[in-house]
C-alpha cells in the first residue's frame, strides 16, 4: 500500500472538473484518505514546486497555483503513485494519451488540471506540506 498526494489545480476548479477527476480515482479502486479546499499561499506553492525553482517557468507556475482554490487529496492504493501519474497523463500536451485526465481534458502545458506525486520521497514530503498527521484517516 502507497500514498500520493493529488491536487486538482485551480483550472481544474473553474472548469467544474473536480467531481469528474475524483470519480477517476475512486472508481479505478484508490482510497481517498485526506481532502480539502483551500487557497494556496506563495510559500506554500513554493515549497510544493520547490524542485522546478531554477525553472523559467517557475514564477509562472507559482502565480498559476496560488490563483485560486485548489482541491488537495490524498489517495492510497497498490503502487498509487505511479498508478496516479499513469491516469493524470504525461506532462507534454501531446504525449497525454487520450484516457488520461490531461489526454481529455487539456491541450495546455501549464494549466493541465492535476498534480501528482512522482516518487515515493516526493509523496511522503508533499503529504506532510499539505496536510497534518491529524487531518489524514487511517
Ligand atoms: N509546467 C510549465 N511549463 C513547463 C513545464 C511544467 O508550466 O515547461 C508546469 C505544469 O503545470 C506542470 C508543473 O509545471 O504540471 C510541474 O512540472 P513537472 O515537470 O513536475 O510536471 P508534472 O509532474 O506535473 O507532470
Ligand atoms: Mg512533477
């Protein structure tokens, strides 16, 4: 048993696509095991995406993330973490194939609905910026 943590992101709120990406994971068979809404701050998107700080596109992301609500998840399962990359879709538009959420939902690079964690150290750090021990179910 994994944990990972998933995040619609704040186009995926807008566009009314958070039931659509929680109903993917709930019936491919994942436990959600933490959940809530929330604005993220600066430091904390900053913290989140601190492994892209060198990145052109850093300041970018960070205004993207922090524009408005986003649904913070937490979701365990058999090899959930990759399982949940394989469903959200690759990060280049056109290598997310069609039955992904990004493959059906997005042409974009930046705004493309979903996060979620891509290693098991990734997992454990994300989980615990996000969320606190209390907050998450056994
Ligand atoms: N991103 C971007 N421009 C890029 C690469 C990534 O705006 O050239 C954004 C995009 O929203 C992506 C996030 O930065 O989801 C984190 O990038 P990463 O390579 O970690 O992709 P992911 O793990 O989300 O597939
Ligand atoms: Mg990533």
């Amino acid at each position: 048993m994994e944990r990972t943590y998933i995040m619609v992101k704040p186009d995926g709120v807008q566009r009314r696509l958070v039931g659509e990406i929680i109903r993917r994971f709930e019936t491919r068979g994942l436990k959600l095991v933490a959940l809530k809404m929330v604005t993220p701050t600066r430091e904390i998107a900053e913290k989140h995406y601190a492994a892209h700080k060198e990145r052109p596109f850093f300041g970018e992301l960070v205004d993207f993330v922090t524009s408005g609500p986003v649904v913070a998840m937490v979701w365990e399962g058999t090899e959930a973490i990759k399982l949940s990359r394989s469903m959200i879709g690759a990060t280049k538009p056109l290598e997310a194939l069609s039955g992904t959420i990004r493959g059906d939902y997005t042409t974009e690079l930046q705004t493309n609905l979903v996060h979620g964690s891509d290693a098991p150290e990734a997992a454990t750090e994300e989980i615990a910026l996000w969320f606190t021990p209390q907050e998450l179910t056994a």
